[in-house]
C-alpha cells in the first residue's frame, strides 16, 4: 500500500513541477492541492508546514519540505525508504 502523499504547489512553479516530476518517474501517486492565488489556502498551508514557499511536500502528514528537500532525500537513498518502495 502506498503511502499518502500530498504536494501543495502553483500551476507555473518550476519547482512544483520538478518536485512533481519526481514522484512521477518513481510511481508515486499523491493529492495536489493547486493553490495559485489562493491566499486562505496560502495561509493553511503556511501553518501546517511552517513555511510559505511553494511547493510543500507530506508524506504520511510528516513535513517534508519542498522541492530540494525532496530531491536531497532521493540523493540520500532516503525517498525510497519513506515512500516504502524498492
């Protein structure tokens, strides 16, 4: 069973769709919550991570960061781990 993924991200964002992009070529599927210009969702956003950048990563509801957080884990050999895959 994979686990649940949720990425908040802009549409245009070039690291959303980086960060996109891997999950993609790993398999994994995950919730986005496109939030262009939606500052209500900005700002729960913000509280839930801590952070306002774009894009937020969660992985069984642990913060993960954003995009380069998610690709220093993949370099790390940690991503797999996390996600449960081999």
């Amino acid at each position: 069973m994979q686990p649940k993924v949720e990425i908040y991200t802009w549409s245009r964002c070039p690291f959303c769709i980086r960060a996109k992009s891997l999950l993609d070529k790993k398999g994994i599927e995950y919730t986005e919550y496109c939030i262009d210009g939606d500052e209500a969702a900005r700002d729960e956003m913000a509280e839930r991570a801590g952070r306002r950048s774009l894009p937020q990563i969660f992985i069984e509801d642990q913060h993960i960061g954003g995009c380069d957080d998610l690709h220093d884990l993949e370099r790390e050999g940690s991503l797999s781990k996390l996600l449960a895959i081999s």
